[in-house]
C-alpha cells in the first residue's frame, strides 16, 4: 500500500513542529494586516477606495498587491517587508563597489555583522515611507481621526515596529520553520487577496463584463507558464571537477571525477522581487507626497503600474538583477577553491577563462601560460591550480 506523502510529513515529529509553527507566524502575520493604525478612521478609508475602486489599476493597488492587503486598510504592517528588501538590495551593492565592506564581509562573523547593519539601515528606510504615509493619510478626507500633531508620531512608530516584527518573523521561520521567511511573508501576503480576486473574476464573468472563452485561454496561459517556469527551474548544467592523485600515509588514492550542478536559473524568483521592491519604494514616496509636490505628481503619473515607463523600468530592473545576484551569489573566483587539490578542466579551444591559485586570487594576471597549462585537459592536473574552462 502506497504512503501518503502528506500524512508522512505529519508523522515526522521535528518536520511536523516546523511546519506548524510557520503555519502559526503565517496566522499572525495576516492577523497584524488586518489591525489599523492608532488614530485612522477606518470606515473613511473604506469609502474612500471605494471610490476609487472603478478607476483602474492605481499604485495604492499595487502597494497593496505586495503588503497583503494592509496597505488599503493602513494597518501596521502597511509597508510590508519590503523596506528590509531594499536596504538587503543597497547592501549587497555597496558589498560589490566598497573593498572595505566586502573585506569586512569576508571576515569570520562578517555576515552577521552585515545583517546587523542591514537591520539598522532597514530602520532609516521605514521612518522615511512612514512619514510619506502619514501625509498621504492626510490628503484622505476624515482619514485621521486624532490630533495631526500626535497621529504623525504615533503612526511612524506603528508602521516602523510593524515592519521590524515582521523581519522577526522572517528570521524566526528561517531558524525555527521550514525556511525561507521573507519569501513566504511575501506569498502569504498574495495568496490572501485570492479569494477576493476570484470573486470578483466570477462576478465579472456573470454580469458579462468578460468573456468566459476569455478566462479560459488566459487559465490554461497561466498553466503552461507554470509548468514551464518549473521545468526552467528544475534545469542544471553539469561542470565537470577532476580530482588529482593524493598520498595519506603510505596510501596513494586515485583521481576522482564529479561534477558541480549549476542551476540554469540560480536566481530563482530573487530578481522579480528585488525589482517590485526597488519600484515600490519610489512610489509609496510619490503616493504619500506626491498631492503637495507637483514634481512628485508627475513620478507618480509616469510610474504608474498600467503605464509603458513603468514596465519597461520593471523589466530593465530584472534583468539587471538577474545577472547582479547571480553574480554576487555564484562567483566563480570565490567558489572554485576550497583547497587547491582540484580543477575544472577547459576544453582546449582558446585560452582558459581565469587563473586561480589555491588562495582564491587570480595569480599571473599578465597572461604568461606555462607549456604545461597550455596542455588543456589531458595535461596532469598541477596541485593548488584551477583551470576554468571556456563555454
């Protein structure tokens, strides 16, 4: 009798405690989405968005897209977590173009401290959003229900410690759950908005405001675009490591060949949300000030999420993200030299990529190739030497 994979996952204890206790941060990540700022008026919002409901896509719904939901309700979880997003996007660019963070970086605890700094960094960024949001709750007739003077302090502090709790959370999944919590704060936040976008999907399908040949085309678009992500996903090219002949006492072991599994796509999803976040930011800052500052007025109308700028800066972003996080992530310098006694042999046509030595430096920078490094794969392998070969 086959296994319920399912019922399996149940049955092992240390699995079934994590995914429970992600399910539980889950839970209380959608219940602060749902809890409004100190000082708003909840039923003028309500009125007020459905207002603006009939008017096409606006940035308030694409704010709203990757906050959950929270943003249109302005609870305290209204900036998501994207603030920690982009200062992790200035970071790790300020990593690449400053030797002495990168230097630091490297260092035993380096990581750690990089964190850290990004934490306070993701601080600075809140307080900035926040204090947008609060002049965008003030260009909303009857939205502050409290004196200007206290709901500007209150409601940055709100939104600032919402976001800090739900970088908590992230890092408490991360240790504690199944992994990967920012990523799912991100999908909880999506996956709860549809059940009201089928809805409202069947709604318009039965008051004849689409067609029903329409809705099943794009659905079986939607699919084949899924199985085709996963299929891209799943591929890897095969980099073959030859392994040199090794002594241990009296002992000589022979050569070994394996190979390093390069995923065809090692960026995954990271790009698409490194850009929405990138995109996000601007825009709640033109949203919040833009109604008192005609400059902002015009980043808004030309950022629009329906307009031609804004998805061709949306695409340029993910491309460059792609190849800037592959890059930061799989660096063939950084990655090719545990200990020097392997190398990935080239293909004998042209001159090998790089040059490392077993310290992970380039070495004979000035393109002087010994005779025996010019011998391509068949040459023996020279201990603490790393060829790379050409694609």
């Amino acid at each position: 009798m086959a296994s319920n994979p399912i019922a399996d996952i149940f049955r092992i204890r240390d699995l079934r405690d994590r995914i429970l206790f992600t399910m539980g941060m889950l839970m209380i990540y959608r219940l602060g989405a749902v809890i409004p700022i100190p000082g708003i008026n909840v039923n003028a919002l309500r009125m007020y968005f459905l207002a603006e409901a009939g008017a096409g896509v606006s940035i308030t719904d694409y704010l709203d897209f990757f906050a959950g939901g929270a943003f249109s309700r302005f609870s305290i979880f209204m900036l998501g977590i994207m603030p920690y997003i982009s200062m992790s996007i200035i970071m790790q660019l300020m990593v690449v173009v400053f030797p002495k963070l990168k230097k630091v970086s490297e260092e035993e605890g380096g990581r750690k401290k990089i964190s850290k700094w990004t934490r306070y960094g993701t601080v600075g960024v809140c307080i900035i959003q926040s204090f947008a949001v609060t002049i965008y709750a003030d260009s909303i007739p009857d939205a502050i229900a409290i004196a200007r003077s206290a709901y500007i302090p209150i409601s940055m502090l709100s939104v600032t410690a919402g976001t800090v709790f739900l970088m908590w959370i992230g890092e408490q999944i991360n240790q504690r759950g199944i992994g990967n919590g920012i990523s799912l704060i991100i999908f909880a936040g999506i996956v709860a908005q549809m059940p009201d976008a089928i809805w409202i999907l069947i709604t318009a399908v039965r008051a004849g405001d689409l067609n029903p040949v329409f809705v099943i085309v794009v659905f079986a678009m939607f699919v084949v675009v899924v199985a085709l992500v996963i299929y891209e996903q799943r591929g890897q090219r095969k980099i073959p490591v030859h392994y040199a002949k090794r002594v241990v006492g009296r002992r000589m072991y022979g050569a070994q060949n394996t190979y390093v599994p390069f995923k065809i796509n090692p960026s995954g999803v990271i790009p698409v949300i490194f850009a929405s976040s990138v995109m996000t930011f601007p825009l709640q800052i033109a949203q919040g000030m833009g109604p008192g500052v005609r400059w902002l007025q015009t980043v808004a109308y030309w950022l629009r999420p329906d307009g031609s700028a804004y998805l061709v800066t949306y695409t340029l972003l993910i491309v460059f993200f792609a190849y800037f996080y592959t890059q930061v992530t799989l660096n063939p310098i950084e990655i090719s030299v545990p200990d020097g006694r392997y190398f990935v042999a080239h293909n004998g046509w042209g001159r090998p990529r790089s040059h490392v030595t077993n310290r992970g430096a380039p070495a004979n920078a000035s393109s002087r190739w010994s005779d025996e490094e010019r011998k391509g794969p068949f040459a023996e392998p020279v201990e603490g030497v790393i060829h790379e070969g050409t694609s």
